[in-house]
C-alpha cells in the first residue's frame, strides 16, 4: 500500500483530523461557495482583507480528507500574504496539483505534503476546491472595490 | 421468487470475462464492485466485433455488394436481438449512441415540438441525471414545467404522492425502473397505467433492469422504454429506444442526416419508415454487433438465472455490510424489492477516501452524487458509496469489500 | 503539388488491414473501392480497443479507482488525438457519434434557439444528406429558410454565385471540403471568410477530408468543423465537432444528462465546462481509444504522404476508366482539385447492375444517389456509381476496375 | 459467377431489352408514382380498371434491369386479372421476395424468374418496386370510387 500512503501522508490526516482554520467570518471582505461537481462536496471560503493584506481566512463545509486538509492547509499558508502573494501561491499549488512544477516548500508550506495527489485525477479536484475558492474571492474582493471605489 | 430457478456459478463465469480473468498487474485479484456503471464484457462480444471489422465490415443499408449485405444482416441482428431481449415489435426499436440519447430523442423530437406552458412532465425523486435534464432542456424552450414524485425514507416511491401527481397538466411520467443508486425496483407497470389514465405517455428508464433481470416491455406497455449496451455486457456507443411504434410513428424526426429519409429535395425532405426514420447517419454497427452478442451471451444463461444469482447476491450484501460499524445502507432491504446496486453512507468517512482505500485493496467501487443530485438532497447527503454486482460477482468480492471497509475505518483512526 | 513527398506503399499497406489480407471465401482478393463509405481498420485499432476492454474497461470522469482514471486517460487521448490531427485546440474537441450527429448538434442546440423567420441558412448544392436535413428540419421548426449554393457543370462551386448567395440575412454557411459524390475539394478557409464577413458562422463538412489530407482546422477557421472517426481507419460510434471554444461556450447544451452538469436541483441545472457540456451520458469509450489508434496509424504514415498516393490514385483512375466505353467521369479531372471518390455514369447501364456485376469479381463499389439527392438532380441522373479509393487502394484495384467495368458492358450486351 | 447468372436469368435480360407494357394510359383509372429511396429510381404505374378487371396496366420509368423486368412482367402477369387476383398474386410475389413462399409459375408467370434476387436484400426493393406500386394503384382505385359512389 504505497500508493495510499504516499497519497494519505501523516501530514494529510493530521491537518484532516484538526482542521485549521475553519469556520466562517462574520463581516468578511469576501466570501465564495464552491462545489466538487464530482462528488457534491461544498466549501464555503471568507476572506478578511486590510491593506491588501489577507488577515483572516477561513473555509467551511463537509468533504473527503483530501478537500478538508488542502482548506486546512490553505488558511494556515494564506493568512498574513499580500493578495498578490496570495494568488501566487495559489498558482503554484495548481501547477503542482497538474504536475506542472517543482513544489517549493517555501511557498507551500504544509500542503507541499499533497503533492502526492497530482497522480489520483479525480482526487486533484478535491485538493484545488477550496484553494481556487480563495483565487475567486480575491477576484470578487478586488472586482468590488474597483466597483465601490 | 428466484428460488426455483438456479442462480447462475458467478465464479466459473469470471473466467469468460478477460478482464476478470486475468489478475492485475501487481498479480492480486480484482474485485469489480462497479457494474451499475459499466459490465465487463465476455470473449464472446469483443470476438464478435473484431468478425465484424475483419470479415465483412462496410456500411450498411445501401451497398449493393455481398459485404455490405452481410453487414446489414449482422447490424440488424443486433436490433433484432435488442427487441427479443425486452420482448418489443422489432420496427419499435431505435438504435441510439446510449441511454441518454434515447431519453432526448424523445424529449427533443416530441417534447419541443408538442409542450406548451402549462404542461407539466413528472419524474421521480430517483431519477438518473438522464432522465432530468433533457426534460429540465425542453421545458426551458418550451415553458413547460419539470414536476418531482417524491420519494419515502426507506428509498422508494411515495405511490400515493405519485398519484396525486399525475393530473391532466402531466404530459409524460418518466420513472426508472431500478434505481442506479438505491436499487430500488419500482412498480413500473402500474405507474405506466397511472400515466396512460390521465392521456399522458410513459417512459421507463430500464437501464439497470434489462441486464439484470427478464423485462418484458410489451407487459411493461410504456410508450417509451430505454437501456444502454455497456451495462449489459455490450460494448460502448450503443443504447436502444423502444418506442411504441404508433407513437414513433406520429412523431417528426430527431438527428437528420443519411439513412432516416425518404426523399430529399431542396425544398424539403420526407422520412423513412421507423425505426431508421430516428437513425440518422453512420449507426453504431459493430456496437450493434457487440450488442447482438452480449445479448446471447445473457440469454445463454437465463436473465431469470442471473436475477436469482442477484437475489442471492443481495441477501450475501446486507448481511456483508451490516458488520461493518458506522455503516447504513441506503435503499430497501428486501431482495424482492431491489437490484444488485449498494448504496452507503459511513459515519466519519467520506465515499471518497473509503473508494481510495477500497482501490487500494483492488477493490472497485464508485463514489460521488451517480448522477443523481436531487436524490442526494433527499437523502441528506452530498454524495454515497456504491458497490454493484453482476452476473460474475462472488461472495469472495463481497466478502473482501466487508473486510475492507472494516480495515478502512482503522486505517483512517475513525475506529 | 504533392510530387516532393513520397507516396504511400498501397501493397504493403494492405497487410496491416486483415480484411484486405485475408482472401475471401471464396479464395480470390478483394477490390474494396468503398472506403468513401466507410474505411477499412487496421489491425493496432482492433488491437488498441480489445485491450482497453480487456485491461482498464471501467466508465470515465468520475471514478476514483486506479482503473477508472486510466479509462479516462485513454479515452481522453482520443479526444487528444483528433484534436491534434486538425490542429485545433482541445476544449473545443466534442466526441458525438458520427458527422451526422455533430451538424446536428449545432442545428438543434443552437439553432432552434437562434433561428427566426427571414434568417437564411446557406448549403451548397453538392452537401450531403447530414449537411442539409438538419437545417430543414430546424427551419421547418423555426421558420428559417435553408438555400442552396448552385454548381457548376464541372461539378464545382459557383464562387461568383455562392458569394452573391451570401447575405445579411445569412446566419450560417455550410459547404463540404471534399464532395463524397464528386470528389470536388472547396476553397472552404474562402467560404468560411465570406461568411464571417457578413457576420454569419461557417460550418465545414470534413468527413471526407479529414482521412485523407492534412486538414487544419485553426487555418481554416470555421466555426464549426466535422469529421467522422469510421471514415478514418477508426471504429464505427464516433465522430468529432472541431467547435470555436468561444461559440460553444456561448451556446446552450444539447443533449442533456449525466457528465455535462455542473449542478442539478429540482429547480434546474448549470452546466459543465466545454467540451463536456456537449457530452451526455457514457460517451463512446472504447471508440474513442480505437480512434486515437486510427489516427496514430495514420500520422505514422503521414497524411500529406497518403494524400500525394491519392493524387497518383486520381491519375491511375480518371486514366482507367477513359478507357471504358461510354463512361462519363463527374466531377473535375484535376488532381489538384479532388479526392479519391470517383463517380460516373454509364450509357444503358444502370448503377445497380453494374455494382452487382462488379460484386461478382469481388470489386466493392457503391451504387445510388450516395446521400446527396439534390446534388443527383443538378447533375440530372437518379444515381451513379462510385469507387472510392484510400491509403490502401493499389493500381491493382484500379486495373481491376477498368477490366470489370468493360466486361460488365458485353455481359449485359450493351457492347 | 454461378450467383450473378442465378440473379440475371436469360428471361430477366430478355425483359430489360425488350420491355412490355411500358408507356402511361391516358385516361387511367389510377396512377402511382413511386420511387426507391436507395438509388432514387421512379417508377409510374397506370391501371384502366373495367368490371372489377385490369384491363390495361402500364408502367414507365427508368431503373435498373431487375426493377424493368419487373415491371415488364408484372404487367404481362396483371393484365386481365381481377382486382382481387391481382392483389394475391402482388402478394404471392411479395412473399417469394422475401423467401417466405414456394414461387408458383401458375400465378407469377415470366416473374418466378426473378426468385434469385430474394438473396440480394438491397434489390428486392428494385424488384418490388412497380409490384407494390400496382397494389397502391388498386388501393387508390377502389379508395375513389367507393368515394365516388
Ligand atoms: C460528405 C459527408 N458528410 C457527412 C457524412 C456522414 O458521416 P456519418 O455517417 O459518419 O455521420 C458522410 C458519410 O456518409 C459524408 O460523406
Ligand atoms: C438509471 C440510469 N439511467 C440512465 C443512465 C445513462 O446511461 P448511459 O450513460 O449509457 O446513457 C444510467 C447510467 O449511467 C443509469 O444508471
């Protein structure tokens, strides 16, 4: 069973079984809801932004562990990034996710431990849910105060 | 029932499946417990094809030439087997790409071309997505309005709501008749005379019937009844309507291409006679080759043979996965009431990681909505387990599948 | 043209095609001049579908076993595969089930919506039967008009006409690129920029194309661009729609069911991302693999180089069968400006006696009105006869044509 | 090529060289026109009905040998039969068409020739297309002059 292993590092289950970050924020810059069309899972994702500056960030709703460890995982890495920073981080754990890239622990922080998932195609949906939820919200984010202001 | 017929040796059987013959590549067993959505396919089906394309491959209906001939003959064999299976007039079977297209040929062929606001067509809360979205489609061009039966906690329908359901706005009743993901097995004979009472048609989605057990459509009576080759130990890209051949009759043609005319002039066309006027160009030919096969591949065995074996299955099932904690079964629990489809939920699991471990052990099983979102809203859950059995499913996959879902629970410290 | 590549070896070619290497039953070779109609399939296609069903058959897109995820590679290189082959980009790369069905994907998706009265749909005079009933069908529906491009004696297009044919009321253009009837290959990357300079889309017939030369679906620039996969050494079940991504996008679904949702509620549903938002229910797998087969057989031979044997076809044909008395060659004499689909018509001989008397001499041709009823009334016959030739077609074939064809004459004591 | 000269019998190229009946009746008592959707073949068929008997039948048209030796047949075969006879043989034809009948010489006359072409599906419609016509032509007979009378 390497395989599973491999896919379901120690990192994974501990982050699956002690989520970070999770929860909503009540007067949220930004907020996302996005769905797994392969399986259903939901996740909510707010977003706090001051000074362009992601000071909180938090992720909600049901899923396999994979979705929940990568939310898990993404609060912990995002929180206190520049939006900018933010997005790059993101794109780096797409490519990733698609095999596109050497990961950079750096960057990644803890979700580096997902790497394993590029292999399992339908498992890469699980682990980029609430990642490209943080991708949305920050457009949402800036695509309102443009607006607002 | 089932019990004086002889169910079917589901172990001797694997041997005529190469591909569960034939251990995987890391040399353990496979166990295939993903048969509701697709079969493995018998030597005999994949044998039959590559005759056609060595032999006598060539298109059908026109050529003049012997080959030709003979494949008209071996593709028409296949619809000719088809309408055997089911028990229908030949003439009244379609031969469509699935069973999708099947239920939107009819839904766009009759239904943009007949529904006006106000009219209302009912589907079941355990429809497949199939049976949703083409109605969902149509009633969006046409002003229509898609109606829901609902269904009880125990995963079957609500006959008395069903009934108060169908009025004189109900056009069509779509029901299916065993559920992809409950199994349940519906009363689809009575509900099609529930439609036909109010003047509204009928069409039974049998899609996870006709593999798995004798079903007679002329008893059945729908006007519209379909299934789909790959479940059926058939090869992809083949799927049958059998339309009641009146009601085939009055309705214009769907896809427009070669073959399904008469004549065609600039100024507009005629159509053949049914069922090539709803074959539109190049049909599935060698599918309908592979078709032809599968479906005396089963009769060979008996489908009320393999309905026994499936029986037995069911009993073998439930006891299997009542051992294993946190787990309930979605779905009736008598074997007379179900088919051969298993559907879960597991407390602090989800289908996705139990899937990933079942692989794991080389176990087949899918996980997700099936297809079958709004069920899963009435279920209160976003997505289940499925483990679904045939006519080669063993106790020993069974037996596995139990003893790893008990080891799944450790494994991920949800005890 | 043509001269600087080599040209294929026919006779070599034909080993790796096991109905052409196998003498038929009755011991003699086969002359298989119909692959117009539909290709013969080489042995690794065969190969290529046998071992996807016997080692990873499982249905697609959502499993989450091993084996799932490998059918849906497989079967996404398929879609890879063709998309490559005409050089267009992938997202826009729809697997249907024919040519047929994809033309009417585009006329029922979008234009039952799109069309009103005073819209115009324009077809030329040589389209197939697939490139012209579905837009009567729609406009009979919508009350759009479908006009038709006129021909010339020569069996090409009007340019001049077709251009004064084009209109504001113009909403799409249709037009093949190589005539199944008369070989006739049409400046379509011209057609397709006199249609978007009025603002309407192109669609490209390129059944007949496809299979035969390099085709290059991003040059040509079409809306919408279809060829069919058991034209192309492929399996029969599938054919493709090049689509321009930003049009399919902007169109809403066609078959509606499983695979092509994003969410379904009982209110209504959202749709998948292009190309699956056009794909519903189980596609063709197993065809799909077979057809990336085909065509890595047939770019490991090169396309231009299959198209430089068919230019020295045409020569070797037209030069065979001046040879026959009173036979009339339709369609241009120039290589350069045709495929391999050779029709003709034959004083006092009708197409069905001279097919059945080449059938005695084991020669395969086609005879009819090839799905192209108002083509056969511009050139003023009811039907015709018609060898079509491929990367397997020999001169050996071509000779035994010309002999049977001139022996049919005193046998039928026409002289 | 024992198969091509059991489809093509010496009586069949006789019919198709020297066809009879061919031609249109003027003031016919029904006419049909049909065509073979495979190859586009027309076919007109003319009856002159008096006393319940065809006492002329006409049929024109261009086609292929086996649809012009049947039609010359047929209204060899037709000619002076009453409606009704006719009609059985149409069907006695019919039936060996499609190989469900012993062929009788007695009812078909030169047209029991044409038997071979029951192993050639896509003929059978070329052989039966001026027979079918025939029963149509009857059909149309008796629909107007129930009608008008
Ligand atoms: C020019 C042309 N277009 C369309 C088609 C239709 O192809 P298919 O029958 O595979 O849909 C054909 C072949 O029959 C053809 O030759
Ligand atoms: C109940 C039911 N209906 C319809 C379908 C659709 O079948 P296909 O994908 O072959 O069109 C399926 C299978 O996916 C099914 O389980």
């Amino acid at each position: 069973m390497g395989g599973l292993d491999d896919l379901y590092q120690q990192l994974i289950l501990d982050h699956y079984r002690n989520r970070r970050g999770r929860g909503r924020i009540d007067h949220a810059s930004a907020s996302v809801h996005e769905h797994n069309p392969v399986c259903g899972d939901e996740c909510y994702l707010d977003i706090l932004v001051l000074d362009d500056r992601l000071v909180e960030v938090r992720s909600d709703g049901d899923g396999c562990s994979i979705s929940q460890a990568a939310a898990s995982m993404l609060t912990e890495v995002a929180e206190g990034k520049r939006l900018e920073e933010a997005l790059e981080t993101v794109e780096h754990f797409r490519l990733m996710m698609h095999g596109e890239v050497e990961p950079d622990e750096d960057v990644l922080g803890d979700a580096i431990a997902l790497e394993g998932v590029a292999k399992y195609p339908v498992r890469v949906k699980c682990a980029l849910l609430s990642w490209l939820a943080l991708r949305d919200a920050i457009a949402g984010y800036r695509e309102t105060t443009a607006h607002g202001g | 029932m089932g019990n004086s017929v002889t169910a079917v040796d589901a172990t001797a059987l694997k041997a005529e499946f190469p591909l569960l013959a034939t251990p995987r590549p890391d040399g353990r067993t496979l166990h295939y417990l993903d048969s509701a959505a697709t079969s493995q396919k018998p030597q005999a089906v994949l044998d039959a094809m590559d005759a056609y394309y060595c032999e006598t491959n060539a298109n059908v209906h026109r050529g003049v030439y012997e080959m030709a001939a003979e494949a008209t003959d071996r593709f028409e064999a296949g619809r000719t087997a088809a309408a055997r299976l089911v028990n229908h007039p030949r003439e009244g079977l379609v031969l469509a790409k699935n069973a999708t297209e099947a239920i939107n040929l009819v839904a766009w062929a009759w239904g943009t071309r007949t529904l006006r606001e106000g009219d209302e067509i009912l589907v079941t809360g355990m429809e497949h997505h199939s049976d949703i979205v083409p109605w969902q489609i149509v009633a969006t061009i046409t002003g229509a309005k898609v109606v829901f039966a609902p269904i009880t906690p125990g995963g079957e329908l609500d006959m008395d709501a069903l009934q108060g359901l169908i009025t004189e706005r109900t056009r069509l009743v779509g029901v299916v008749h065993a559920s992809n993901v409950l199994g349940t097995i519906n009363p689809v004979a009575e509900i099609v005379t529930m439609a036909h009472a109010v003047g509204a048609l009928a069409l039974v989605d049998a899609t996870q019937s006709v593999p798995h057990m004798p079903v007679d459509a002329t008893a059945i009576d729908a006007d519209f009844l379909v299934f789909t080759g790959h479940k059926l130990c058939g090869p992809t890209g083949i799927g049958c309507l059998a339309g009641r051949p009146s009601v085939l009759e009055a309705i214009e043609p769907f896809l427009g291409g070669g073959e399904m005319i008469n004549d065609v002039t600039t100024e507009g066309s005629t159509w053949a006679e049914i069922p090539l006027k709803f074959e539109a160009g190049t049909p599935p030919i060698a599918e309908a080759v592979g078709l032809a096969a599968a479906i005396e591949f089963l009769e060979g065995i008996g489908l009320d043979r393999i309905r026994a074996h499936e029986r037995e299955l069911c009993v073998q099932m439930l006891a299997a996965l009542d051992e294993v904690p946190g787990l309930t079964v979605l779905g009736p629990r008598d074997p007379d009431r179900r088919g051969a489809a298993f559907s879960w939920v597991m407390d602090d699991l989800h289908p996705h990681d139990i899937a990933q471990f079942l692989d794991s052990k080389n176990i087949c099983v899918r996980a997700g909505h099936h297809c079958a979102k709004p069920l899963m809203r009435v279920l209160g859950t976003q997505a289940t387990t499925r483990a679904s059995g045939y006519l080669y499913t063993t106790e020993e996959d069974v037996l596995a599948l139990r003893d790893a879902l008990i080891e799944c629970r450790s494994w991920f410290g949800v005890g």
